[in-house]
C-alpha cells in the first residue's frame, strides 16, 4: 500500500522518485552481532534494514534505487532480488571502501544521478510515514536534540532552514540545535552543486571526510539551501553499534505506542569512528 504524497505547496514539483543509497561500509562497530555482513543486512525483530529501507521507498513511490556497495557487496545485491518489487535498483562499486568514507560514495555516484534524489545511508531504520515530507527538494530530516547527543547537528533559522551544520560533539544543546537524522532530498540544480564541490574534495584528498562536511561548507558559502523536515513525530533508529540494535529492538517493539524521548532520537554516530558508506 502507497502512502499518501505530501504535495509541494507550489504545486510545481514532482515527488523525488530516485533514491541513493549508501552501503559500502565496513560497519566494524557493529561486526559482534553481523559476523562480517554488511550492516545493512542485520536485523531488527525479523526485518533487515535494508528490507525495511526498501519497504518505505516503495511505499512512498520510489522508481529507482541507486546503491554504492563496497563490503560483502554480493551479500547486499542478493538481498535486493528478494526485497525489490517495483524498484528498478543499480549499483555503483567503491573498491577502496576500507580506506575511504562517504563522502568517496557519494563522488563515485556522481555520474549515476542526473534527477533529484533522496540521499540516504544503510544504516537507518525508520517508519514508512516518516518519509512522506522528504519527497520534494531541497529537505534535510531532523529530529530535537537532546541535552545527552552527541555529534553532527544543525542550526536551524526562523523558517526552519538550515544556517549551519556543527560536526562531531563541537554542538551545544540549543533551541535551535536539530540532530540531523542522515536523510536529505535534494534538487537537480542542487546536486549539481554537490558533485562540484565534491570533485574539490576528491581532487584534493579529502577521501576519508564525511560528506557533512562538504555540506557544512556548502551552507556557509551559501551554496546550499535546505528546509528541514522532523522526524519527531515517530520512530527511527541509527544503528552502528551492538547497543544501538539493542534500542532499536526495544523501540519497534512497541507496537502502535509513541517512542520514549530517550530512545526515539538515536545519540549521534562518533565522527572519528573508521570510514564507512
């Protein structure tokens, strides 16, 4: 069953139809419970994260799914071939996946994406309603931060548009402080932008930077513009360690009951954690 679309308000955008999915990561954090797959693959109460990512696509309207594979890569394409129905899925291949991050997907996927995209990373669980803001550029999914998080955040404007990113645990709990939940929709002539800015931070080493930090520069040259969307209002998970499988378990166990705020805002990945995507 599709989910109703939120339409754009100008009536002149169309859904997002291409999802870009990162998966190359090694996903070490995470390795005691996967046994060296691919962290996409582990499960949460029965259902893959990557089943479950697929699952929300399609139920959103999703035609393509572009996915950047690097470990156990096989392991993740014969996943595929069970979970698509209606997506048509192609791969892109980052061979240096264990001595590169995600901002070195992401340039490698480049020439794959000419459309506006939802860009997202493998190791997210969510609800399926949660994506129905995210489906017309240029939107960034946040959720409250809370005084404990850790990481990657943004700064949010009077008209809730992001004014800066703060990486790593540089961030302060503020009002205005949003912990970005790793999920952005982005237009065509915004992608454009991206792949520029990324052939200068390929070109020039920067293969092991998460691609936050691309974004981080972009906002402050005023070159990227993007409205969030929260996610405060069901439930999701970031999960890169054992101990966040656990929560997240115990989060979509609930059934049918609204996540404590505890749980419902995954603490933020560790920035100096080994590449991964």
């Amino acid at each position: 069953m599709k989910l109703d679309v939120i339409r754009d308000p100008h009536g002149t955008t169309p859904p997002i139809t291409t999802a870009l999915l990162l998966a190359a990561g090694l996903g070490s954090r995470l390795s005691a419970a996967t046994s060296g797959a691919p962290k996409c693959l582990t499960q949460v109460n029965g259902t893959s994260i990557l089943e479950q990512q697929v699952s929300c696509l399609e139920r959103c309207g999703f035609k393509r799914l572009i996915v950047v594979v690097g470990h156990e890569a096989e392991q993740i394409k014969t996943a595929l071939l069970r979970y698509t129905g209606n997506l048509d899925v192609e791969y892109v291949t980052n061979a240096q996946y264990r001595t590169t991050n995600n901002v070195y997907s992401l340039w490698l996927a480049r020439e794959a994406v000419r459309e506006p995209l939802l860009l997202l990373e493998s190791d997210l669980y969510f609800e399926p309603h949660l994506l129905a803001g995210m489906l017309h550029p240029d939107k960034i999914a946040v959720a409250r931060l809370q005084p404990w998080m850790q990481g990657t955040t943004v700064t949010l404007d009077a008209s809730r548009h992001v004014a800066a990113f703060q990486l790593g645990g540089t961030a302060r709990y503020t009002p205005s402080a949003y912990k970005t939940v790793n999920i952005y929709a982005l237009s065509s002539s915004t992608w454009r932008q991206v792949t520029i800015r990324l052939e200068s931070y390929i070109s020039s080493g920067r293969v092991n930077d998460y691609y936050e930090a691309l974004f981080k520069d972009m906002v402050a040259d005023g070159d990227l513009d993007l409205q969030a969307v929260s996610f405060d209002d069901g439930r999701w998970y970031e999960i890169d360690t054992v101990e966040d499988l656990r929560a997240a378990k115990a989060l979509f166990s609930r059934h049918g009951t609204s996540p404590a705020p505890s749980t419902s805002l995954n603490r933020v990945r560790d920035d100096s954690a080994a590449p991964h995507g």
